[in-house]
C-alpha cells in the first residue's frame, strides 16, 4: 500500500465517522464542529486527486464562512431542540424517499463506471496536464466559456435567496424612532418652526 492510499482511506475514515458524529450528537455545537471535521477531511481528498483549487475554496469558503456561522448560529440563538425534535417522526417517510433516492444515483454512477469503463472517455471537456496548465486555469477557462451563463444564473439564484432570507427575517419593531429622509427633505419654515407669541408677564 503506497503513501497516497494510506492517506486516502485515512481522510476518508476520518470523514466517514464525523459525518455520523454529525447526525448523532446530541448536542448542536458537536454536530457543527464534527461538520467542520468532515470538510477538513474532504478537502484533503481533493487534494490527493490533484484539485487543490477545489480543496482551498472548501477551506475558505464552507470552512470559513458556512461552517463558522453556523456554529455562530446554533450558539446565539436560543433554541428549544427538544421541542424542536418532537415531530421529527412526520418527516421520516419523506427523509427515507430522499435517501433511497441519493443512494440510488450513487449506485448508479458507481455502477456505470464498472459496467463501463468507456463511460469516462466520453468527456467533453479532457483533463490539462498539470506541467502545461494548472487546474485553477483549466477550471476558469471552462466556467468563464463554455459555462458562463449557468454560472451567472447560478449567482443571480444565490443573490435572490439572499435577499428572500433577509426579507423574511426583517422585522419592523414598533414604537421606535426611525430616520425618513423624505419627511426631512420636504420639511419648509412654515412646518418646521412654530412662533409663539407670549404676552407680557406670562412667560413661557
């Protein structure tokens, strides 16, 4: 067994049994770090299959960012999960179809691939040589040409989401003073300054 095997099935033990730490703890801040575990892991498969640019993003990007506030996330908010778990036994039948249906198309891609090894030759796009193009070049001539546009489109639907999770997440408290522009913009002498007249002796 050579060095890469080792440290493949190494990382993908290691990635195996976080994921089922994920969706065994009890506690929410456990699940989120066993998840941080498992994108480590996986970002050291890809880089032993060559794809350090994938590895760096998922390092940054899931690591950095999404795993973080996540965790950010589930320790802030104050959240009853034993309540919240309560009527996860609803969900179950439509839990079980989801994973019949990925297990499926798992074994349908592994399957194709050792039923027909061809399969592979049939790639439209082949994979550089890495003495003659690295792989972050390879990647972004292929998303910049021949896949612009779903890449644009996949960023419009990133950015609508975005704004439909903070629109459904607003909430306008009442009975708080708030700046209108417009209102102050509009404001003239005659509704912005009252005189008063005081008669001699009165005062204020």
């Amino acid at each position: 067994m050579g060095l890469q095997a080792l440290f493949f099935y190494l990382f993908a033990f290691i990635a195996v049994a976080s994921a089922f730490m994920v969706i065994s703890s009890r506690n929410p801040v456990h699940s989120v770090l066993f998840l941080i575990v498992v994108f480590f892991n996986a970002a050291g498969l890809f880089l032993l299959t060559g794809a350090e640019f994938l590895a760096m993003i998922l390092l940054v990007v899931y690591i950095g960012a999404v795993a973080v506030l996540f965790l950010f996330v589930v320790m802030m908010l104050d959240i009853d999960f034993a309540e919240l778990k309560s009527g996860v036994l609803q969900y179950a039948p439509i839990g079980m179809l989801v994973g019949l249906v990925v297990a499926a198309e798992l074994i349908l891609v592994i399957g194709s691939s050792v039923l027909s090894p061809e399969a592979a030759q049939s790639i439209t796009m082949p994979i550089p040589n890495p003495a003659e193009r690295t792989n972050t070049a390879a990647l972004g001539d292929v998303l910049y040409t021949h896949y612009v546009y779903f890449f644009q489109i996949a960023g419009m639907v990133l950015l609508v989401a975005m704004i439909g999770a903070i629109v459904l997440t607003l909430r306008h408290r009442q009975n708080i003073k708030r700046q209108d522009v417009s209102r102050q913009v509009a404001r003239t002498p005659e509704t912005a300054v009252e005189v008063v007249k005081v008669k001699p002796g009165q005062g204020l």
